[in-house]
C-alpha cells in the first residue's frame, strides 16, 4: 500500500469509534430503521431490489445496509480495519446479510473476482484517493457490461476555499490538483472531537472526474451538480429542514455536490 493511504488508513481507524458515537452518524436511529441514503442518491440510483451493487469507501457501512433493506444484495468495501469490524458487528445484529471487505480501492481486483450491476460511492471519497485514472479503471473492472456506476459527491470547487477568522471565504486551493498533508489534533466533519493522527487529501478537479470514467471506457449518461452539501463544510452554512446544508447568502449561485451516472 502507498505509505500516504497507510497514513490515512491510521487516521480512518482512530475516526471510527468517534464517529460511532456521534449525534452525525445516529448509530442507534440506523438502528431502529432509519434509511441513511440520502433523497438525491436513492432518485437518481433508483431501484436496486435484486440487483447486486457493490459501495467503495464505506466506512462503518450504515448506507451499504441501507442499500441491503431496500432490496440490494450489497457488499461493502472500506480500508480500515476498525471500520469493517464495525459494520460486520452490526450486520450481524441486525440481520441484513450485507458482505463487508476490507481493502484498499486500488487493491479490490485482485481480492474480488466478481462483476456487479451496480457499483456505488458517496460523500467524501473522491479527496482520500491519489490516482483517479486508476480508481476509474478498478470501478470499469468490476462493474457488469451494461451495468451502473453512479457517484455523488462535494463539488471540488468547495475545497478551494478556507475560512478567515473574520468568516470571510477565500481561494486558497488548487481547484484542479493539490496533495495536501493535514496535521493531527483537527475535528472531523462528524463533530468537534479530536482526531489524533495526520492525514493526506487530494482535490480533483471535475474534468479529472469525468475523464477518468470515459478513460476506462464508462459513458457518461448525466452529470448533475446541486446547490447543497452533504455537512456544515463552512461556520455559516445553516442546515434547512430537509437535512441539507446551505449558505445564508447567494446560495443558488454555486455548485456544493455534484452527481455522475455511467454505463459500462
């Protein structure tokens, strides 16, 4: 494994436990029934009952049994060992027979020989990953001929900007490539809890996103791009009654997430 996705990999470990017990990820309310998906996703990915569908960079896997409750016969996939241990505790206590590996996306086809109808990723996975041409070849390899890739994800164009400490947004990034090494002792998106341990993030610019799809021969059948995001990404972003969150001010004029379906 590359010596950065090792670092991370440290890093999702120590997350896990955190993020199992924050009010973000509601354990207990997945638990009593809650369908994690969020609208957008389950619209556009639509009926999954029957259909073999296989989530990348899963974490602890509440969405991937999502996908299982409502009809899917689902495998998880995610490089963290705690994280799967995780999920396989609570597949086995729910009863959904959801299949959970743990790996590394660029490592998956050499562990899994199998094809699916569908192939799934959501909310923050694209930054964890270094080398998007190789992602979209291991995404072509174990999707079925005439079968579905879809992705929803924060639009790069967020990640150009940080906070000042008045509040004001400027651009600080690289919108098209940037490797970045962030320290230890940061909060993550899930709450205010410290995560110790450092960790690397690559931003991707959309044509990246694109071109590695079509690259590894996917046709592209729509890209959409939506005016909310997924958590408070920025202090003055509020959250609206439908769970999603958005700016106090010209909102609409901007893209937060961004959503691709592709057929093999």
């Amino acid at each position: 494994m590359d010596e950065r996705l090792r670092t991370n990999r440290i890093n999702w470990n120590e997350r896990t436990p955190i993020h199992a017990r924050s009010a973000f990820y509601d354990v207990e309310g997945f638990k009593s029934g809650r369908i994690t998906l969020d609208d957008i996703a389950l619209g556009e990915v639509g009926n999954v009952s029957r259909k073999s569908l296989l989530h990348l960079q899963r974490h602890f896997g509440m969405d991937t049994m999502s996908w299982s409750r409502l009809g899917a016969s689902a495998t998880g996939v995610d490089f963290s060992e705690t994280a799967i241990d995780l999920a396989r505790s609570l597949d086995e206590e729910l009863g959904l027979n959801v299949r959970f590996i743990c790996s590394d996306v660029y490592d998956l086809p050499s562990i899994l020989n199998e094809q699916f109808d569908i192939v799934f990723t959501s909310h923050g996975v694209l930054c964890w990953l270094p080398d998007l041409d190789e992602w979209g070849k291991v995404v072509s390899r174990l999707l079925k001929p005439g079968g579905t890739f879809y992705i929803l994800e924060g639009h790069p164009m967020m990640n150009v900007f940080e906070e000042s400490a008045s509040g004001d947004l400027r651009p600080e990034h690289d919108y098209f490539h940037e490797e970045l090494l962030l320290e230890g002792r940061r909060p993550s998106y899930a709450g205010s809890e410290l995560i110790e341990s450092p960790v690397y993030e690559w931003q991707h610019g959309l044509g990246e996103v694109v071109t590695a799809l079509v690259g590894a021969g996917l046709r592209i059948e729509f890209l959409h791009e939506f005016p909310v995001s997924g958590y408070q990404v920025h202090s003055v972003m509020e959250q609206g009654d439908d769970g999603w969150w958005r700016f106090p001010e010209r909102n609409d004029s901007f893209p937060q997430l961004f959503s691709i379906k592709a057929t093999k």
